[in-house]
DNA sequence: GGGGTCCGTGGAAGCGCTCCCACGAATTTC
DNA sequence: GAAATTCGTGGGAGCGCTTCCACGGACCCC
C-alpha cells in the first residue's frame, strides 16, 4: 500500500537532515559525503565543495549513533570516581586530575565524561553504560578496595586504566604517583632537619595511596635508626577536617613530637589549625610536610613544604596508556609510575 | 561470491551476542527478544523465560548505539559546567548540585554525564557533543554572561535547562534560588541586630548569582533608609583567597564596618581569616553572613550565620523540568525559583 | 456453532551511517 | 597503440536494534 519512499522518508522530519539529502543536495552520492566528512582524501576539490556547502546550507550534523554503529567507536571516553564520600569531590587533587586529563584530550577527537559512583547502585550504572558501548574506555579513580568496578570493567573488555595503583596487584593498566618514595623523601627531610620524633598522619588505610605514603613514613623512619613507635601515627581520612581531628591525636599521644608528615596537603591545613590551637609553632615547634602540592600550601600561613605529584605527566600517561589500548596496540597491563618532588616552603 | 551470511555475520565477533544469538538460542525471533528486553507485557512467560535464559547464558548486553538509532534516546542526560576557572570545580555548591541530580536520577533510567568547559574551545567540543545526538538533554550551569552554550544549546533544539538564572533574560528553562530575596534577608538580619555599617563582599559582576545577591544588600540597605555607600562593598570571585582579598580591602576602605554580607560561604570564610588577621572579633566587632549553608560553614570558627539554599528541591526541580522537557512535554521556558531560609549561627 | 475479538508471535522494513567492491575515465607504461 | 595502473565515484550490503503489520490460534458472545 504505501509506496517505497527510501529516498525521502527523513525529509519529512525537518531540522535533522541526513546524510542523503545533502548527497542530493549536492548531487553526489552518500558515500562521497561520507568521505568528506571523515575527511578522506580520495575526494575531487569540486566534490568536496559542493558537498561542504551542502553541509552549511543544511546545517547538517553528522548522526553518531549512527556512525558508532558501524564504527563501533563513540570517540568518547569516561572519567570514573567512583567513590563513597562527596566530600573527596571537591579534593583539589580530583579537580586536577580531571582538568589534566581534560587537557590531554582537547586536541583529540576524544570527548572526556565524567562519571560518578557512590554506591554500589551507581556503580552499576555505570558499568551497564561502559558495556553498553558509550564509551570507547575508561579512566578509573577508584579509590578504595571493595571497589567492583576495576573488575566489571575489565572483565567486559572495556579499555580501561586505573588513576592510582590497584590496592590488591591485580593485573591492570595503571599510572600512579610514586607514593613510597615521595612518602620517604618527605620524611628523610624532616629527620634531615634534625627532628627527633617524626609522626605521620596518614590516609584511610583502605586507599592504596595513603597505605603507601604510610610505607614511605615507616621506611623511612626505619632506615633512620628509629623504632616505628604506633604513638606517632594516626590515621585521616584525606579531609580537612580528618586532618585536624588527626593531628589532635597525635598531639595527645605523643606530646613530644616536633614533626609530622600529613599524607595530604588538605589534611595538612587541618593539622595546622590543631597545632595552632594547641599552641605549637610552625615550624619552630613543630614542622610540618604535606603531600599533593596543592593550592592551598602555597597560600596557607605557614606556606607547605609538600611532596609534589607531576600530575601533567601523570593524566598524559593516563591518556596515552588508554588510547593504545583502545587503538588495540597496548599491552594487557601496561604501568606507570611517575616520580614525585618535594617542594620546600615554610612549614618544614 | 561471498555467500548471503546475514544470520550469523555477528556471530562471527565472539565476546559480544546479539539479538539475532539470543532469539536462535531461545528458539524465538528477534521481534520477541527485543520486547522482552523492553518490558513489554505482551510476551507469554515461556517464552519471556527462554529468553532471560538465553540472555543470562549468552551475557548478552543490548547494543545502546542499534537502539538509539532507531529510538532517537539515549537515556543520557548532560551536566556541563562551563567555567574558565578550574578552581569553582571545587566548590561545595557545584558538588552539592552534582550530587543532587545524581540521586534525584539514580532511580530512573537515566545516567548523568559531566562534562566541563573552561574555553570556546571545549565549548564547542560540548555542544557537537549534545548535537549529534549523543544526550536526550543537558543542565547547564552556565556562569558567565558571555557563554556561547544556552544559545548554541537551544538553537539546536536540545532540551535544555540552566542551573541559574539566565544573565540576559532570555526565554529559557533554568531553576534558581532567590538569590535576591536570600541576600535581603540576610542584610536584614545584620540590620536588626543593630549593625550600623553593614558591607558586603559580592561575587563576580558577571556571573548572575553575584549580581543578585548584591542587588539583595542594596535594596535591605536602601529599605532600612541607609545610603548605598560604596566603600562597603567590594567585589569577590567566589573562592575563599577572593573572600580574603576582599574582606582586607572593605577593612581598609571602611575601617568601621561593623558587619558584612559575603555572597558565598568559601567567601565568606576567607573574610573570617581577613578579620581575625585584622584583629577584629567575630560577632563582637564585626557580624558575618554568608551564603549557601555549606558544610564549612558548620565546622568553622565560629560557625557561619548563612543562607540555605534549598538544594533537594533545585535539583529535583532541575530534573523534573528536563524531563518534561525530554518528554515534549513541557512549556517552551518554564522557570522555578526556590525560596531561600536564614541560617543563625554563630557568626551574626 | 459461526463470526468477532484478543493476544502472542514472526517477518520485514527501516534508523543513518560506513566501507567494500566494481566501474568507467584518465593516465601511465612498454 | 594496447594493456596496465590509478583515481574518483556510486551502488549496495550491513551494523544491531525497534516496531509496524499481518497472521494464526484461543477465546468469547449471542
């Protein structure tokens, strides 16, 4: 009954033309307009233009369900965090991951989302989203490690690269920060200064970069001669407000301390608060060393002396890592680990 | 010479059953394994069972890409964030709304994506992004006057709605708290304590949210019949180093202020430091509100007198109008504006 | 008990795009 | 000058899915 009508069945919903009607437009076939917008070369100067002002004329936007239909590409990739706490939202060291990676994928044809998960609900979401093909791969920041996701993820097939090394050694793509040694550096300073009792305040023990800098501290005091003494170490949660309760431990602890290496520089604040309320000077009384190098040491009173992340070279890594993946030239696991540098202010 | 293969051409791809495998593993058609997929009553439960059966053994996960194509969704919604300033990343009002809409989305079928703009550059990346289809819809938290997105945005005909009051009053859906009313009330209450010299510390003159809160201290200023002096007002960004800054030059220009509206709380918690550095108590010598109700303005010292913005309610209303409007369901430009509350602590 | 309704089902036509393949014309090579 | 190559082009199949339509069987009503 009603007629085959192919050639024009889309005409009729206006305001999304097609790939066709710019094909008529122009008076090229489909293909040839395809060619022009995936910018093949095998196109005549004259068919090119023909079909470039067909495109303007139409202000046709190429359909990519469509094209990620055959392609079996969406030139999109996921930023994951996937983590309980809101608060770790607003962690600069988050903001800057994200607008590292953001950066390295600017000039690319990737597009960057962000994804995020506070519980196990929402982590399936996004796992049903990754395998349901939205995304070419995914950057991971999961932090802690009852963490579905890695699994899920990579056990689907899904490109993927973590932002900080799997808490159990499975085998991963991953790109980290050198968490013990800059842990240790920090430390050996602070003994360096000729400091006695060097206590720690350390990240929650159930996220892989604070148990690391917590090694980096023991090594370190080890290697100094000095019994791990447990009155020096208390445990945050990477919180401002973590930080201070932290510090405030210690202080009641171990009275005697006269250094601390805070395993984050938001912690590190807090410290400060707690050991300005307790009367204890910085540095004179006490010196004090954070981790991350974030914003906020440089403009809080006294200026951190922190451990810097390179973070350029880490979200380039990230990026580099999950494109070979996903180009499938990658090695299954491929890893990273980049060096960290204490940066020395005020504090310590 | 290749022979018509059209049955098992994708069984060929291990890894990744299609519809066709389930429907011949089921020993139904393709037409009823999609329909079971879909929820659809109209299946009779054997066959419905043979197929979740089929499904389960297969691992079979639609292809979201085949079935936008036909369906025009994607059951994908955007949060952009279109910022220069990588910093305003960081602050609790942004992770407050993204997590809001979050949940007030968990339990549909749609998944929220962040995307984030800090240049023309990205902005244009994000609306080729939204144009081709790749979201049903976008909340934009659009903060500047000269953003290019709401106009590129609803030109293309993406629903669309802004988390703020559009800048120009232009005809389009946004949620917004009384930004004007809240600040009001807040000068009010300074006022009603007795203060004789209320200043504030404004946000950035080109971002809406900043205007109306300053527009709120004129008009209580105007209302208790003070003159609007303009050395008590001076301009902030928003970020607490901006509060600080601020709060030093309302102290240098009005030396016997002895109250101050701050338009946000990391504002505000900047001019606390000013103050104490300033050596002038707070309430005692100077009464402070800020605006927001974030979780600093709990934990500091002392706890902040500020104004909540109803944030449950912003975000639900945010999705419930994009929804509609997904749905086409909606009034071109409908618009909420949310009542605000007064918060007193300890502050003011 | 015959004609209507309802219901579950399968066939088939696309959604808009890419890309393989074949084709004719222009160019090169011996 | 004929065969071989190159090049731009169009035809057409197919990516995996939804959905319209038609079909046959079970059911109902008078």
């Amino acid at each position: 009954m009603a007629p085959v009508t192919t050639e024009l069945t889309s005409g009729a919903r206006p305001g999304t033309p097609t790939l066709d009607e710019v094909a008529v437009l122009a008076g090229v076939s489909r293909a040839t307009v395809s060619r022009v917008v995936n910018e093949s070369p095998k196109v005549s100067p004259e068919a090119r233009e023909a079909v470039q002002a067909a495109i303007a004329q139409l202000r046709y936007v190429p359909n990519r369900m469509a094209r990620s239909l055959v392609t079996r590409r969406t030139d999109t990739v996921a930023l994951v965090l996937s983590e309980p706490n809101t608060q770790v939202f607003s962690d600069p060291f988050f903001a800057s991951i994200v607008h590292g990676v953001s950066a390295a994928l600017v000039d690319t044809e990737l597009t960057l989302v962000l994804l995020t998960a506070r519980d196990a609900r929402e982590q399936q979401k996004i796992a049903r989203f990754a395998r349901q093909g939205h995304v070419d791969g995914v950057v991971l920041m999961s932090l802690h490690s009852e963490d579905l996701l890695p699994d899920v993820l990579s056990g689907a097939g899904v490109p993927l690269v973590l932002c900080g090394r799997p808490y159990d050694g499975r085998s991963v793509a991953y790109v980290d920060a050198d968490n013990v040694g800059g842990a240790r550096v920090a430390t050996e300073h602070l003994v360096g200064l000729g400091r006695r009792r060097v206590a720690t305040v350390t990240g929650p023990t159930d996220m892989i970069a604070g148990v690391d800098r917590y090694t980096g501290w023991q090594r370190a005091t080890a290697d100094a001669g000095r019994a791990v003494d447990p009155a020096l170490v208390a445990h945050g949660d990477f919180t401002e407000a973590g930080g201070e309760a932290a510090m405030a431990r210690l202080l009641d602890q171990a009275p005697d301390l006269d250094a601390v290496f805070v395993a984050s520089d938001p912690m590190a604040v807090g410290a400060l608060r707690a050991l300005r309320a307790a009367g204890r000077r910085v540095p004179e009384d006490v010196a004090v060393v954070g981790f991350d190098d974030a914003e906020v040491a440089r403009t809080c009173d006294p200026p951190l002396t922190t451990v810097a992340q390179p973070l350029d070279l880490m979200t380039g890594e990230l990026v580099e890592l999950l494109r070979r993946q996903i180009e499938g030239v990658a090695a299954p696991a491929e890893t990273r680990t980049c060096p960290t540098r204490l940066v020395v202010r005020g504090s310590a």
